[in-house]
C-alpha cells in the first residue's frame, strides 16, 4: 500500500516538469507560439493548487480510497487525452483535467498511509511526501529522455499503464477509511476558495512572461478579483456553521505560522529548482543536458539524508530539522551565486545544488509532519493545504523571477542576486519556526 501511494505521488510530481523539455517539440508539433505550449505547465500547476485543499477536505470526509480511485482514474484518462492531442488547446484543457487528478493524489495518499500505519504514521508520512520533490527533479530528466527517443506523446502515454496498475492494486489492496459524519456541503466556501487561487495564481502567472507590464489589464483584475475573493472567504469561513475549510487549518495556533513558512519555503526552495538549468545555461553556457542534470545532485543530495531525517524526527522533533535544513539550503543558493575560479563552473554548480538538496532532505520530512499531530483526523486536509501554499510559493518564486530576468540586461548575474535573495527568505523564516509546535515521539 506504500508502494502504491509513492508511485502516485511519483507520478503527479513528475508530471508537473516533464513537460518542460518537451515545449519545443510541442510548439513544433502543434504549431503553436512559446506562450501557449508554456501553458501546458502552468495549467498543471494551477489545477493543483485549486484541487488539493478540496481533495483533501473531501476525502477526510467521504474516504481516502475512494478519492485516490476517482484521481487515478481522472489522471490516467486525462493523460491518454493528452497523447492524442491534436491542437494547444485541447492539450491545455486535458492537462487542467490531468492536474484534477494529480491534484488529488497528494492529500488522498496521504490520508490512506496515516490510517494504516497507525503510531508509525509519522514516520510513513515522511517518507511518502518527500517523494514528491524527486518526482519533480527527475522530470526535465525523463522528458529529455523520452522525447529524444521516442516523442513528446509518449511523456504523458507512459502514464497509462501505470495509472491502470494503481487502479487495479488500490481496488484490491487499499481498505475503505472510516466515513466521518456527513455534513452539508460548504458550496459558497468551495467556489470562493476556487476562484481565488485561480485568479490570483493566473495574475502572477501571466506576470512572469517577460512581456506584461504591472499595469496590464488582465493582471490588475485578476488580482483585484482574487482580492475580493479572500475577502469574502475570509467572512464566510467565520460565519459558515461547518465551513469547507476550518478557520483554525488556516490561522489557528501553528496552522497559520506553518502556512506562511510553507509558502515562503515553496517560493526560495522549490521554485528555486526550475531555475536552476537557466541560470546554469545563461551564466556559464553550460549545455541543455549538463543544465538538466545539475537536477538530479539535488535529488541525489535529498535522497542520502531523507531516511536518517525520518528516523531522528521522534527524538529531536520538528524544529531543529527545519532550522538545520533552511539553514543549508540558504548557505547552498549564496554559494550557487558565487562564481567559481577554482572548480569548472558544472563540477561548482553540482556541489552547491547537492548542497540545497541535503538542506531538502532534512527539513522536507520535518515540515510535512508539523503540525499534523494537532488534529490528526484531518491528515488529509492539512496536507492539501500544504501542497497548496507551497505550490503558490513556486508560483510566484518563479513568476517574479522570470519577469524580472526579461527586464534585465545580465540575466545571469540578475539570476545570482535572486538566488541571494531567496537566502535572505530562508533566513527570515528561522525565526518562525520557533512558534511551531515542536512535538516529539508518536502521534
């Protein structure tokens, strides 16, 4: 049941970047312009911010299971629609479907992994999250390999047979969760929410092409709807009797310091990592494929701590692992920033992205479990909250930079200062780790 929940997980994250490689054999293909393949990203990425928080409400309600069935089916047909696609725009509208799906995998498997791994759901749920970052490092990776062998088609048929599997093996492996009591639906809480991240994420998103001003008309309003929006979410969700979304989950005592550390981490670290192939090519001329696998010694980097990470959290809680990690990974973005005399510029740039990712590694499993022994019974909530504050930090991390790198005569240097930049982000959220809960042992 743990393989089947990673392999879910694996699959959603590598979705989000694998497409990013295929862009020119897509616009090529399709006959398209550069801004409308890039939508094929951008569309995923907005369609999980909006679907996670929903997902994870609805299956703490009316069962992990069936919301996990419902996504693999969704993720698996929305990625054979994707494979025969035969315009941008249809492509664009099955990869909002695919996000759905994908959306959904985080805070259903989540959920399913602390039901069955009782007082070692901790433990699980640290493994199982961290996951989710290497599928997405890996993903320019495998869709460099696939379109160069095969074509940018097969990036999203190889889902299929694996979406079929996890149908099959969740059918007869998962158990049905516990249904809690059903309550009426928050409809008005469901749509403001939806379209406030849609509105506010399509705003900033639009921003980071290069080409709009602050001042566009599509950015003002967009914005100015999403202002409008939080607003009047914020008023329903004080006044609903069962709102969709708790008022505590958002700004309760830890809640709401843990999500503003995950919206800050999810702008400096993970958006960080889509940057680093432009930043490695515009630079120092590094190649597309010596760029692309700067990548992968952040996942290398991740991947040797995770497990000794997960292991210590039951002795020296949240806290510190979040503290050392930040840490890291903020001494790993100066020193990407810096320009290297003594190494070649790829050996230097492997070293410091290994570096991020060791910082990755200790402080991933630590974030995901904070707070989480707080209200236990809805894991899944939680978690897609989480996923979609640090999803919108990604967002507007690598909006902002792009926007302002299109402005900028030196790219490169441009990019190193930003890099420096998001230090200083991780440096102010130190500070805020003091007020999370710092809790140890089981929960």
């Amino acid at each position: 049941m743990f393989a089947i929940a990673s392999v879910a997980l694996f699959m959603a994250a590598l979705d989000q970047t694998i497409v990013a490689t295929a862009l020119p054999a897509i616009q090529h293909d399709l006959g398209t312009e550069i801004n409308w393949s890039g939508w094929t990203i951008t569309i995923y990425s907005l369609g999980q911010i909006v679907v996670m928080p929903l997902a994870g409400r609805i299956s703490d309600q009316y069962g992990r299971k069936k919301v996990f069935l419902v996504a693999a089916a969704i993720f698996t047909i929305a990625s054979l629609c994707c494979s025969m696609a035969t315009n941008v725009w249809l492509l664009v509208g099955f990869r909002a479907l695919q996000a759905v799906g994908g959306g959904a995998f985080m805070p259903s498997a989540t959920g399913i992994v602390s039901d069955i791994f009782g007082r070692g759901r901790d433990r699980a749920i640290g493994m199982l999250t961290s996951v989710f970052p290497i599928g997405g490092i890996t993903g320019p990776v495998v869709g460099g390999v696939i379109v160069t062998y095969w074509s940018w088609r097969e990036i999203f048929l190889v889902n299929v047979p694996a979406g079929v599997l996890l149908i099959v093996l969740g059918m007869r492996l998962i158990p049905t969760s516990r249904r809690r009591p059903a309550s009426r639906p928050d409809v008005p809480g469901i749509v403001l929410l939806a379209v406030f991240i849609l509105t506010a994420m399509f705003g900033i998103a639009r921003l980071g092409n290069g080409t709009v001003s602050l001042l566009d008309p599509a950015v003002l309003v967009a914005e100015a709807v999403a202002v409008v929006m939080a607003v009047l979410f914020a008023r329903h969700t004080k006044r609903a009797a069962t709102p969709f979304i708790p008022i505590r989950l958002l700004r309760g005592k830890g809640f709401g310091v843990m999500n503003g550390i995950n919206l800050l981490y999810g702008g400096a670290a993970l958006g960080f990592g889509a940057l680093v192939p432009v930043y490695a090519h515009d630079r120092f001329q590094l190649s597309t494929l010596e760029a692309g696998t700067l990548l992968t010694a952040r996942a290398v980097g991740t991947i040797c701590v995770t497990g000794l990470a997960v292991l210590a959290l039951r002795r020296i809680g949240v806290r510190l692992p979040m503290v050392v990690g930040f840490s890291i990974i903020a001494v790993g973005l100066v020193a990407m920033a810096l320009y290297p005399h003594w190494v070649s510029p790829y050996v230097w740039l492997s070293i410091t992205t290994g570096v991020t990712g060791v910082g990755m590694g200790l402080s991933v499993p630590a974030s995901n479990n904070a707070t989480l022994q707080l209200a236990p019974e809805q894991v899944a909530a939680i978690t897609g909250l989480r996923g979609m504050f640090r999803q919108s930090g990604a967002i507007i991390g690598v909006s902002v930079t792009t926007a302002i790198l299109a402005r900028s005569h030196d790219p490169g240097l441009t990019q190193a200062h930003v890099f420096i930049a998001f230090a200083v982000v991780l440096a102010c959220v130190l500070p805020l780790v003091r007020l999370v809960p710092d809790h140890r042992g089981t929960w």
